[in-house]
C-alpha cells in the first residue's frame, strides 16, 4: 500500500517511490483497465499465445463424444484467433457467433475441462487454452502439480475460472511458482470483458525468498479493472515480489464491483524493518530495512465481500480498503505471527474514492497478535499514516463493528486508531484480549507528535467530526502519525 510511503516521503523524504503514471496504454483487452491510482508500477507484458496447431495436443477429446471431434473442436478455435488479438468490440462480436454454436462451443470447453494442466506446463499453455476456449472455459491444474511460469497467467474472456482439479482445499493444490527474473504478476485477470472470472483452489508462491524484492513490481494477482464479479476463492498465495499477494484494482471509471474475496489463506507477504529506525533505510539496525513492506489484500473494487479469509504475516496493511465503497469485510482473522504488521484493515486511504468509505463494512473480524507487533488494527484516517490536515484530505464513512483484537506474545501500538476521518461508526468492538507495548520511533516525527501511550482506542476530536464512537476512546488533539510507533527495544 503506497499511502505510506509518499505521505512520508512527503513529509522528510525519507521514503522516495517513482510516482505511479502509467505510461502505457493500448486498445487491448489486456490494457483496458487502468489501475491508476492505485499503484500500476510495471505492467506485465501482453500474453503471448501457442499456435492453434500445437493446442490440439494439449487437450483431452475424449469426453467429446460427437463426430469430427476434433475437427469440430478446431473449428471453433480458428474462428477465434481468426480475430485479431485487440479488441472488446471485435471479442463480444466472436461471443455472439459462438452464443449461436452453442454446442461447438460447448466441445471445446469439454475438451479443455478434461485435461489437468500438470508439471511441466508453464503460463503461455494456461493462458492459451483461455484464449482458444473463450468465454466460461475452465481450466483445471491437476492436484500437487507445480507449475513454474515466467510470465503472468491471462484470463482472456468473461466467466472463465482457473482452479485446482476436483477443488480441494489442502496441500494437493497445485503450485503456480514464479521463477522469471523480472516477473512480480502470476495471474492477470483485470482484462477487458473479465466479468465473472475466477480463480479458486490454487496456490500461488510469489518466490520473494528465492528472486528478491522488485521495487514497483505489481500484485502477485492482478484483477478487477473494468470488470462485475470476479472471484478469490480459497487460493493460498504467499511472497509477492511486488508491493500486494492480491490487488482488486478499481477500473477506469471505478467501473470494479462485487468482486468476491473468500475463504483464501494470504501471506508472508513483505518485510518490515525489525529496528527501531522504522522508516529510515540507512543506519537500520535490523534484518530489513525500510521500503519492503508489502499488503496481504488490496481492495480497490466497490462493493466487494472479503471474508472467511486467514492472512498471515502481511507486513503493510493485511486487507486494505481503497475506500472501495459499499465493500463488506467480515469473518477475516489477521494475524502477525513473525511479521510485523503496520495495519490490520486499513481505512487510510483517499484515492481512488476521493475519501468515501460509505457503505463499507468492518465486522466480526479478529486481529491477532500471536508472535509479533501490530502497529494498528484498524487504522482509519489518513492522518493515521501521515499529516494531510486539510478537511478536503479527510476520508469519511464506513462502520467499524464487532471486531476482536487478541495478542499471545504478540501486541499492538492501538486497536483502533482513527485521525483524519469524518462520519464513522465505531461500536462494540472488543480489545479486552489485547496487549499494548511500542516505543516512539527515533526515525519519525514523535518529538514534535508525541504520540499516546499504547492502548485500544485512541481518536482526534478535531479530525474526526460526525462519528459514532464506543465508550474507552481516548481523546487526544494533534495525533498523526501513528504508524510512527515501533517495536519494543527487546523484540
Ligand atoms: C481424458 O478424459 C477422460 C475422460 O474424462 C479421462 O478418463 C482421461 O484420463 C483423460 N486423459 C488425459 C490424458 O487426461
Ligand atoms: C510453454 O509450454 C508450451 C507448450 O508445451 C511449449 O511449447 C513452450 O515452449 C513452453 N514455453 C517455455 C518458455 O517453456
Ligand atoms: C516448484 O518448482 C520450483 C522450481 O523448480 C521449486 O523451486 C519449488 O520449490 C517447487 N515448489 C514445490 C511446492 O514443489
Ligand atoms: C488539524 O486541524 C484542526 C482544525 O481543523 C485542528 O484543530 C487540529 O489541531 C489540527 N491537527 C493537527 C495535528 O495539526
């Protein structure tokens, strides 16, 4: 989540991050949604495609009990490549001609369907066998495979999913390793025309521990963009390379809804600093220094439900909220086992919803400090992560209900920490099951901030007008900065 870094930077330059332009555009369908701004950074290449000729052996015919099955089968792939690869209105035009051959369609589908895509494959298969399929094909990867790419999956019409075989849940999932040298991005699915795409029951290692960090790499995943109703479905994806393991990017015209984020095991993602020089890169005393943080689940994509999810040892905000307007999170457990973690559900930031949270919904999740540090558990207000004090920099809305914050050996800076955010409601939330511990960081600006003893619930009364608040807020005027709490000397 960038939030952090350029309101730092702003503030003493401590953090420099290249601003977020996005230099590229085409008329492709794999261009047609524009992340800015939330980040955008490196935008993978266009997919590039088997020849027809060579998909017909890597499908299973079997099940396809017509005659001239292949024949048949191959028909209908030709009339798809016959159209060039760029755009929406030539690709719904395909659609309704397939619509029309509904069985050959069908065939095709069937073909793809009965055949696991296994070791050995890699992503220009997978993102072939969509294009030639089109629209409601499914591919499946067969269980325990592991499947190295170098370049990122592309769905390429709507309703076509992406799953494990049989769909289980544990280990058997098949594995999707990135291993390309610059690559960040496995799966793309924020294509023109994505309605409905999913992608469930997989896994996804990110391989940061094996490759490193890319400094502006995107998401692990990329998807939403101009696109209804996509779908996250129990997919355990760790170690992006890139600043997030999933983005919901909001489209061009915020045009993203309804995506569904549910039942997914996220992270380690990212590193944070483990000195006390939190946001300072030199003189870190450390293992890490500043600027590696990266998001479990980044959610820019309106009216959108995040639950049932577990993230682990995400390092910036677990599940952030891009104000995403009318989004439910509920049924989450965050927790920070080895990480440290800066924010738990973040309600930080101003764009791309110019400050609205209305309608957003936090509840019934449980924030867990089981081994390590978490800054802020629920972090709302842009002057939570930074100083923009203007009343045209507030965000505003949004209802924080019934979450629990628990800590084994782990503890928080705050529970609740709200600064710079206009008409919320914040009731019955329970951090009776916390602990609190943090010093100042020497790398911040707490001399001039001195910011408030760690506990649960701490607000600004001149920066966060209109709210409902539960009972045990403490007051404080001029708190900013929260994030500038770090850990305990000895931890
Ligand atoms: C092809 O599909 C049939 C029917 O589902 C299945 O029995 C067979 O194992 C498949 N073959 C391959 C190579 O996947
Ligand atoms: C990806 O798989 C296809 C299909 O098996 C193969 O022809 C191609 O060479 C592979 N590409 C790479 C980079 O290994
Ligand atoms: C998948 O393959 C890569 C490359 O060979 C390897 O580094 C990785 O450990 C494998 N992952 C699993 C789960 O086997
Ligand atoms: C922010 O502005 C308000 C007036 O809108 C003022 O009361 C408050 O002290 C300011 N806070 C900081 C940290 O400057």
């Amino acid at each position: 989540m960038l939030f952090v870094s350029s309101s730092i930077a702003a503030l003493g330059s401590l953090i420099a991050f290249a601003t977020f332009a996005n230099a590229q555009s085409s008329t492709s369908p794999f261009y047609a949604a524009n992340p800015a701004p939330t980040p955008a950074f490196l935008r993978p290449g266009q997919p590039d495609f088997l020849p027809l000729e060579h998909i017909y052996s890597l499908i299973n015919y079997s099940t396809v009990a017509t005659r001239d099955l292949a024949g048949e089968v191959g028909q209908d792939m030709i009339r798809r490549t016959k159209v060039e690869f760029g755009g929406v209105e030539e690709r719904s035009e395909l659609e309704e001609r397939s619509k029309k051959s509904k069985n050959r369609k069908t065939r095709v589908q069937l073909a793809i369907a009965a055949t696991c895509v296994d070791t050995g494959a890699n992503d220009t298969h997978i993102s072939s066998l969509f294009f030639y399929g089109g629209v409601g094909t499914t591919v499946y990867l067969c269980p325990n495979a592991n499947i190295t790419i170098t370049a990122p999956i592309f769905f390429s019409a709507a309703s076509q999913t992406l799953a494990t075989q049989g769909y289980p849940t544990d280990n058997s999932r098949a594995m999707i390793t990135v291993t390309g040298a610059s690559q960040s991005v496995a799966i793309f699915g924020a294509v023109g025309g994505g309605n409905n795409i999913a992608v469930r029951n997989v896994q996804i290692d990110g391989n940061r521990e094996g490759l490193g960090l890319i400094v502006g790499g995107q998401a692990l995943m990329e998807m939403g963009g101009d696109n209804t109703g996509q779908v996250i479905d129990s997919v355990h994806a760790f170690e992006p390379r890139g600043w997030s393991c999933l983005h919901a990017i909001e489209g061009t015209n915020l045009d993203c809804s309804g995506m569904k984020i549910t039942n997914n095991e996220i992270g380690p993602s990212g590193h944070a600093p483990s000195g006390t020089l939190q946001f300072r890169r030199r003189d870190n005393t450390g293992s890490y220094a500043a600027g590696q943080w990266a998001d479990g689940i980044s959610v820019a994509c309106k009216g959108s439900t995040i639950t049932g999810n577990v993230v682990t040892d995400a390092t910036d905000g677990a599940i952030v909220l891009f104000g995403a307007p009318g989004t439910l999170v509920s049924g989450n457990t965050i927790q920070s086992v080895n990480r440290q973690l800066l924010g738990g559900v973040n309600m930080v930031d101003w764009a791309p919803f110019s400050g609205s949270f209305e309608g957003t919904v936090v509840t019934g999740n449980t924030i867990w400090a089981r081994g390590n540090f978490i800054k802020v558990g629920i972090p709302m207000g842009g002057m939570v992560w930074g100083v923009d004090n203007r009343t045209a920099s507030r965000t505003f809305g949004g209802t924080v209900t019934g979450n629990t914050f628990l800590a084994d050996t782990g503890y928080f800076g705050y529970a609740i920490g709200s600064t710079g955010h206009a008409n919320a409601v914040v009731e019955g939330n329970d951090a009776t099951g916390a602990k609190f511990g943090g010093v100042d960081s020497p790398a911040c600006f707490t001399q001039q901030f001195p910011l408030p003893t760690p506990q649960a619930f701490v607000r600004d009364p001149n920066t966060t007008p209109g709210s409902t608040w539960q009972d045990g807020f403490y007051s404080l005027a001029t708190l900013v900065l929260l994030i500038c709490k770090g850990p305990n000397p000895a931890s």
